[in-house]
C-alpha cells in the first residue's frame, strides 16, 4: 500500500512525522483529505482536528489553531503555531478557556478586543469539537 510522509509541526516542536495512508484536515474552504500521490497545494487550515491514518492503519489526532498546509507529492506538512496531540487535550483547560473567551467577548470595550475575543472563542470550540472526536475514535 502506498504511503505519504506526514509532518506536523508547531512552534514549539514536532508533533507528528512518518507514513501515512490517508489525512484529513479542516481546510479553509472545507474538510480536506489527502492521498498518497495528491496534487501540489498550499492552502489555510482552520482550527480543528488533523486525522492521520498511519502505515499500520491506527489513527493519530492532533488539533491544530489554524495554519498552513503544503502538499507535495510525497510529503504533507501541517505548520501551526498551536498543536497538540489528541490524547494530550483536557476538556477541563478547554472549557475553562472557552468560558474565558466567552467573558472578554461580553466586555470587548473595542473592535479589536472583540475580534481577538471571537478567534480565541472559535478555537475553543474547535478544540473541544476535535477533542470529543478523538474520545469517539477510542
């Protein structure tokens, strides 16, 4: 079976390398998915669960906050600022977050504060959809 060369990566480290069957992604215009021997692309992810089906067939979840993903023939790369493993997600920290977010929407004195407020609001949520995903996968 034919495979492609996935890399995850965030600011901080490398989340995810090796062969994969099959990826999938929240693209900016929709769900994406990628086979080995896809077309060159580069294009905006949105925040929400990277679906890795490994070589071996078990599936790897990471959640991304948005980015950037390239396609080349025989790599995938997925660059975020912000990446976290699937298993390593904690609903409690996202929630607490999300209720954060939901505040400084209510008290945006500004434009600004209000669109910060909005996109901190929105990958919360993300996380947490891409969190109850990986839990049902289990």
């Amino acid at each position: 079976m034919q495979t492609i060369q996935v890399e995850v990566v965030s600011a901080e480290e490398s989340i995810f390398s090796g062969p994969a069957r099959f990826v999938a992604l929240p693209g900016e215009a929709g769900e994406l998915g990628i086979l080995p021997g896809h077309v060159p692309l580069i294009t905006r992810i949105k925040p929400g669960a990277v679906r890795i089906e490994k070589a071996d067939g078990e599936e790897e979840f990471v959640f991304v906050a948005g980015g950037i993903l390239e396609v080349q023939p025989k790599v995938v790369t997925v660059l975020s600022d912000t990446a976290i493993r699937g298993k390593d997600l904690d609903e409690a920290k996202a929630n607490e977050a999300r209720k954060a977010a939901e505040e400084a929407l209510k008290n945006a004195k500004s434009d600004i504060d209000l669109a910060k407020a909005q996109s901190e609001l929105a990958i919360m949520a993300a996380q947490i959809a891409a969190l109850r995903r990986f839990r049902q996968k289990r």
